[in-house]
C-alpha cells in the first residue's frame, strides 16, 4: 500500500487498514511512505515496507495523482506502476492502471469501510480503529461540509465494530505538543488579509517548523484557522518544505471553490479543500496563490451578480 508523502490520518488510515485486511486473507503486505509516520500514529502498528518481499500488486491509497508520492523510500519505483488506486479527490489524475474514485465520499477511509467487508474480511477492532482515523481528520471529527449521511453511517459501523472514539478523538483532536502550540503561534504572527478580508493568509518557513520541533501531521490542522475568522471565504496556509517549495492548503465556504485555486498551481483536491505546492521564494509563493484567489474570487462574484440580476 503507498500513501502519498507528508501523510495525513486518511492515506496512513486507509493504507493501514487495507494491510490488514489482506494480511488477514494470508497475504503478504505492507505500508509504504516517501515520509516517516507520525508518531501520533502509532497505535496502528504498521506494518512498514522493509524491502524483504517483491510486491506482486500495488495499491495507492488517497493519493490524486502521482506527483504526491514524494521521492524518499525509493517509492517512485513503485509509484510508477500503480495497480490499484483508491481515492475519494474528483481531481485524480488516472494514473493507475485500475482506479476506484468516489468523490461523493468524504476520505479513502470512508471507501474501504464498504470495500473490506466485501472483501470477505471482518471489520476487526483494529481495522475499525485505522478506518475511523481516516474518516474522523479527513471531515474534521465530522465538522467539515464533506460530511455526509453516509460518512455518519461509517463512522456508526466503525463504532459497532469495536473503534474506541472516545481514546481516539482524544489521540487526534484534543492532545496538542508544546511544539505544536508554539508553531500555531508563529503562524498567527504571520496573519495577513487581503481583498478586503475576503481572504487571509497564515505562514510557516520550514526554519520556524525546525525551530519548533512540530511533526508535518501536527501542521495539518492548522490549514482551518484563516478560513475560521469572521468574513474570510478563502483561507490559506503556506508551510515551507525542506527543499524551500511551499505547501500550500486552501480552505473556502460556499461561494468558492478550492479546487479551481489550486488546480491552475498543479495541485487539486475538494470544493471546499484543495492544496497545491508552489517553487521558489515565499514572495513568489504569495503572489501566484493570490492572483488564483482574486480570479476564483471574482468568479463567484461575477455569478452572485447574474444570479441577483
């Protein structure tokens, strides 16, 4: 199973999961990532990669397109011949030989809550556990409008299942590092507005995430605090990459689209939550994002307007 790099509680749930399963049917299997697993996750008890068996079939699991691998752990020589992709982003690229897309779901997770059992394997405690951690950060504990009927519906099979929610949103939502909170508040320093505070912008250098000692999964939450601020319809968050590219998370409300922000960078995602990485210095990194935002901006203006009229 490969999951995409700077993994989030979706790939590693998913891809965990899945391992399982299989390992239940007798197979051979393991996870494979460009990025070390967050220690937050832990609990799982990965199977990681160690090169010990030639894969026969390969699974990606929440990775869109095949840029968002990475290129640690020597995954690229599987990344490029992908046999299975399960994924929930409307912006996947194809580029597996097989692909399964819901873009109706809210994270792979809430897929191979349906796919396993189908599978003939039992959703076990342990795979309810991997399964839940996916869905529960991909919606946000269930707060994000990618939430649906059928995400509440998954999250109850899970439950019955055996995942123990009350350790579980506590482990994910509730428990933050002292590295953590010293690098959301070098981000709030660097708040800025613009468009009439239309749209707020949050930044983390990879000095400052060095400085702070702050794991890449810690970060991910940060990516709701702009959008949170009374009269922000687009929020972003810049956080730097060892390599000096910027990672760049959008998060919009109803009238715009993150997806169409961040698809004209290379990037993709959902309606209300896309991302995209952008080269060069953090002046560049601002001035191409923002010019994405007034367009999308303007759009939905332009629609508002026809609509009134």
């Amino acid at each position: 199973m490969l999951c995409h790099k700077n993994p989030d509680g979706d790939t590693i749930g998913s891809g965990a999961a899945l391992c399982k399963a299989l390992q239940h049917l007798g197979k051979t299997a393991a996870v494979l990532c460009s990025d070390p697993i967050p220690a937050m996750y832990d609990y799982m008890q990965i199977t990681v990669y160690d090169g010990s068996f030639t894969p026969a079939f390969v699974v990606a699991v929440d990775v869109a397109g095949i840029q968002l691998f990475g290129d640690h752990n020597n995954i690229q020589d599987y990344a490029e011949h992908v046999d299975l992709c399960i994924d929930h982003h409307g912006s996947n690229s194809g580029y597996a030989y097989e692909t399964l897309v819901d873009d109706h779901a809210a994270a792979a997770a809430e897929l191979l809550t349906e796919l396993i059992p189908q599978m003939g394997v039992e959703l076990t405690p342990e795979i309810a556990a991997c399964l839940y951690t996916g869905v529960a950060t991909d919606t946000g504990c269930f707060r994000f409008p990618n939430t649906t009927a059928n995400t509440h519906l998954a999250a109850a099979k899970l439950i019955e299942a055996g995942a123990d929610v009350e350790k579980l949103n506590e482990r994910l939502f509730e428990c933050r590092s002292h590295a953590r909170i010293q690098a959301e508040k070098m981000a709030l320093e660097s708040l800025e507005f613009y468009y009439e505070d239309r749209c707020a912008l949050i930044c983390l250098t990879w000095d400052q995430i060095q400085a702070a000692g702050v794991a890449g999964a810690e970060l991910e939450d940060l990516t709701s605090i702009p959008r949170s601020i009374e009269g922000v319809e687009v929020g972003l968050t810049l956080r730097q990459q060892k390599d000096g590219s910027y990672k760049i998370s959008v998060r919009t409300g109803h009238d715009t689209n993150a997806c169409n922000i961040a698809r004209r960078l290379g990037g993709g995602g959902h309606p209300r939550a896309a991302g995209c990485e952008i080269s060069g210095n953090l002046d560049n990194a601002k001035h191409a994002i923002l010019e994405e935002v007034k367009k999308e901006l303007d759009r939905a203006e332009a629609e508002k307007n026809s609509l009134e009229q």
